[in-house]
C-alpha cells in the first residue's frame, strides 16, 4: 500500500504515536513510514526513552500525561455519582418497600371479631407470606364508632407484621371499619369472603364479563360444575341461565339445585336488574332438565328462612321485603349469606 505521509507530517504525529492517542488507520500510516523512515524511527525511539522528558518533547507528554490523568479522575467521579445515585436510589426504594409501603386494603387480609365481656377483640392476620401490616391506628369516630387503619409492607427477613389485635370499648351496636370497610356492625360481622363477593355487586345483567365475575365470587363452577351462560335482555324479568355441563344423576340434580337456589338467590341480591336466574342439566337417560328461581320466589321463602335462623340461632335479624335490599351493603349481604346457610 501506498505510504503518503512525509516525514513532517509524521514528526508532528509522534507525540500522539507514541502516547497510543491517534486513531487505528492513523498508526498504521504512521508504522509503514517508520518502516522505511531510520530518521523518524530514531525521533520515536528517543522520545519513548526515560530520559526524553527532559526536553521540549517531555513537556509536551508531561502535559499529555496531565491530560489522561485529569480524564481518568473524571471518569472516576462519574463512576462515582452513578454508583452513588444508584445507592441512594436503594436506599429510598427499601424504604418505601418495608417501611413506609402504602395504605392497606383488605384485599390479603381475613379477620375474626369476637365480643367479650368488655367490648370486642378484633385480629387481623394477613394472608398472604409476602404481605405485612404496619403502622396500625385505632380512632373512634362517634360514640360507638371505631375506624381501624395500616400501612401494607414487605416483611421484612425474620419480622413477623401478619397478626394484629386490638380490644374496643364496644356493645352490641356499633360500627368497626378496617381500611374503610365495615367488617362489624350492631353484632354482625362481615366475613372476609362476604366481603369479597359483594364487591363483584354490579347495576346491570347485560355485561357477561360483570356476571362472571359474580359466579366466579361466589364459586358457582367449583360447587356445581362448568357451565355456559345464556343471558335474556330483550324484556323483562331479565334472566340468567347457566347450562351445566356432563350428565347427572338424580341425587346430583338435587344436590345441584340445593346449591344453586342458594347462589342464585345471592346472584339476583347483586345484580340490580336480575330477576330470575335458570339452570339446566342433563340425566343420564339424556333428558333435559330446566329449574328457575324468580325474585317473588326468593323473597316469599327468605321470610320462612329468616324466622328459622333466628329462632334457632337467638338472633335478631331483620326481613327485607325486597331482595335488592340485601345488596344495597356488606352487612345486609353478610345477613342474606347467614339466612340461606
């Protein structure tokens, strides 16, 4: 290859050479001109030599040796700051993740309240291992209300924030809210399942991904089978059919519609415009059988019901005489639940 680099021109390089600070093509130019060159090549071997530093050309790599080692030191400090940052930046996340965390819900938690002779023990444990509660605070917000509030964390190795008890001043009526829901109210407390199928409570039927979500609460597939659905819009009452799946014998049937007169009655009690709720199934022999629940239905048997359970229980719950009522919150829900139980 052609080497088209003077001697001038390659004398001023060598400082660059011979501190490796030029570009790949440049030294290679720079060698094949040492190559044939014996007075450049004699100007680089002095300027590599210890004691070329005493001249002009030593001042120069004095200067370029500041210079790398000012970038070396930058590059150190920037290094440094991100290393830095980044520490500050754990810092504040493990912070936020086992300390501080975020205002709890009852979404991993499940209660017991127990009445005493004094008020009511209330404990809170969490449910899930990933999951701890902190910072708990207790206040009263009326005379015979509490308010019951944490903080949710990630447990730290070895410390243990999943059990919380608390005893409150309360008689039988009053009110106890955990993370702004009402777990306990006038000697009724909520289950957290309760809990969690209420709030699946939708206003229409038309939406089949919001009545999943209800048959999913309430277990509908786990107790009575897979099934389809078959929604009826066009006037009312509105209806839900659900169509079982497999056949059945005749103690399956019964056992089938036990179950779903119970959850249908809870279905129609969260849906605001159902107002029958039909399931079928099939026989072994193959015949086809369709049993309905209309809301008159539900309603004139939740009389009968509700006089047993308090009979037998000692309680004192209240008769709605609309099914919708159930709905309208967790603890008349949590009633509904108790009755068809």
């Amino acid at each position: 290859m052609k080497n088209d680099l003077t001697c001038e021109v390659v004398q001023d390089l060598l400082p660059l050479y011979v501190d490796d600070l030029v570009h790949e093509q440049t030294r290679e130019a720079v060698d094949r001109h040492l190559k044939c060159c014996p007075d450049c090549t004699a100007r680089k071997n002095a300027m590599e030599a210890p004691e070329a530093s005493a001249g002009p050309e030593g001042t120069e790599r004095r200067e370029l040796d500041y210079l790398r080692s000012v970038r070396r030191k930058t590059r150190r400090r920037v290094w440094m700051a991100v290393a830095g940052t980044a520490a500050v930046l754990l810092v504040v996340l493990a912070v936020k993740t086992f300390w501080i965390g975020k205002a709890a819900d009852l979404g991993g938690m499940f209660w017991n309240v127990t009445e005493t002779e004094t008020g009511l023990h209330i404990q809170v444990d969490s449910e899930w291992s990933g999951v701890a509660y902190v910072g708990w605070r207790q206040r009263q917000e009326g005379e015979n209300s509490w308010s019951l509030n944490a903080r949710q964390v990630l447990p730290l190795p070895g410390i243990s924030g999943s059990r919380y008890e608390v005893e409150l001043p309360l008689t039988e009526t009053g009110t106890v809210t955990l993370c702004g829901e009402t777990i306990w109210q006038n000697g009724i407390m909520v289950q957290p399942k309760t809990l969690h199928i209420w709030e699946t409570k939708t206003p229409y039927m038309g939406a089949p991904s919001a009545l999943l979500a209800v048959a999913e609460a309430l277990q509908i597939s786990q107790d009575c089978g897979p099934f389809t659905s078959v929604l009826q819009s066009a006037e009312e009452p509105y209806g839900w059919t659900l169509e079982f799946a497999g056949s059945f014998t005749q103690s399956e049937v019964e056992k089938l519609s036990e179950e779903m007169n119970r959850k249908a009655c809870q279905a129609m009690a969260l849906v605001g415009n159902l107002g029958e709720v039909s399931w079928t199934c099939r026989m072994e022999n193959g015949q086809k059988q369709t049993f309905t629940l209309s809301q008159w239905e539900a309603e004139e048997s939740l009389g009968s019901l509700t006089d047993s359970y308090n009979q037998k229980y000692q309680t004192d719950y209240p008769q709605y005489s609309s099914l919708k009522t159930y709905g309208d919150d967790a603890v008349k829900f949590q009633i509904l639940c108790d009755i068809l139980s």
